[in-house]
C-alpha cells in the first residue's frame, strides 16, 4: 500500500509540475556533450543489433524520445503521467507516446532492441527496483541493450541513499550495487560513465549513465 501511494503520489506531482518541467528541460542536451556521445553510442549499439525498437521510460515531455528518434531509432514514450504524455504528443506528433507503468510495460516479450531509463527510476522505492528491473529485461530482445541513468550514493558501500527532490521524494543509487542487480536479471554491464558534479549544477551528485546487454538466446 506505501508503495502504492507513492506511485500515485509521484504521478500527480508530475501532472502538475509538466508544463514547466517541459521549459525547463526542452534544451537539457544542448549543454551536456557527454550525455550526447552517451546516447549516441546507446543508439549505435542498438542499430548493430539489427532491432532499432527502443522504448524510452519514463520519458517526460518527449524531448529525449525525438533525440533518440533523430538518431535514427523507432522510437516510442511511456510515461506515467498522462500530462505528460499529453505535452510529449503536442510537441512531437510524429512519435508515438503512451501512459504506461514501468512495473507492467504494455510490450511483449523481447519485442525491443534497446530500453533507456533515464533518470525514470529515482523515485522508486528500493524494494520495488529488482521488480522493474525484471521488467526491463522482459521486454528487450536477446542481445538488446539497456541505458540506465542515476545519480549515485556518496557511499559504494550504501545500496541506496534519499535524497530531496522538487517533485518528489527520491533516491541515489550505488552504481556497483545497480550492476550487480542487473546481473541477477540476466544483463551483463558493458559500461560506465561517470559525470562529476559541475559548479554550476544544483545539486552535487555524481551522475552515472550504465550500459548494460541481455544475454543472446543459448548464451549461459
């Protein structure tokens, strides 16, 4: 039931917080060179494996599912927050957007060749994380990939740390504990990038973006 209510929570924070949330992060990229090279190498993997379906959770107002779209991905949106939805379909019309929970993804089975979650998982409560995770898994073909992005605990020694977010409560993850996760799932880290806090950043997190493949069909 708390995690429940938390869902439900987060979800009306986000309806309300969508239209300025949109301004805010429109141009996210344009200042941000390494998390370009990261999901241009996301998207390079994903063409090379012959499967360039890719589904971006928890996508917000659409502004990184068109980036992934003009990199050349079939690209789709799955947000829980149908105002957010709503503002991700007004501003790109040609892609399409869906309100979706990540715990139960409307995608069959493997039918995908990369999935990101970009910074769609810190308001997860830990003990439902291995849940999605699982989920994750479920829905990305044999040799799909997963981009996973985070900000990371001050202690690798702490699988989780709270933190306080403007929308709602939040979590930092370990980024070895998040592999590790990974690993019980099924997917094998293939990389890591670290980005240290900048001066200008509000808050001073490392931010880490892991790369992760599932295992191809017959692969032990």
């Amino acid at each position: 039931m708390v995690e429940h209510d938390a869902f439900h929570a987060t979800r009306e924070a986000y309806d309300a917080a969508a239209p300025v949330y949109a301004q805010m992060f429109r141009d996210t990229l344009r200042d941000r060179p390494l998390d370009r090279a990261v999901l241009d190498a996301f998207a390079e993997v994903v063409r090379a494996s012959g499967n360039d379906r890719v589904a971006d959770l928890g996508c917000g107002p659409g502004h990184i599912t068109a980036h992934l779209d003009g990199l050349g991905l079939s690209a789709c949106g799955v947000d829980a927050s149908p105002a957010m939805i709503t503002t991700a379909r007004q501003a790109h019309p040609g892609l399409r957007f869906d309100v979706g929970s990540m715990a139960a993804l409307d995608i069959a089975d493997g039918e995908l060749g990369g999935v990101l979650s970009r910074w769609s998982i810190i308001h997860t409560p830990p003990r439902e994380l291995p849940a999605i995770l699982a989920e994750f898994h479920r829905v990305l073909a044999p040799g799909g990939h997963l981009l996973i992005g985070f900000s990371a605990t001050d202690d690798p020694s702490h699988p989780t740390q709270v933190f306080d977010h403007t929308v709602a409560p939040a979590y930092r993850w370990s980024p070895d504990h998040l592999a590790a996760m990974l690993r019980a799932c099924g997917s094998a880290e293939v990389a890591r990038m670290i980005r240290e806090p900048q001066p200008t950043d509000r808050r001073q997190f490392q931010e880490v973006h892991l790369l992760a493949r599932k295992a191809s069909a017959g692969t032990v």
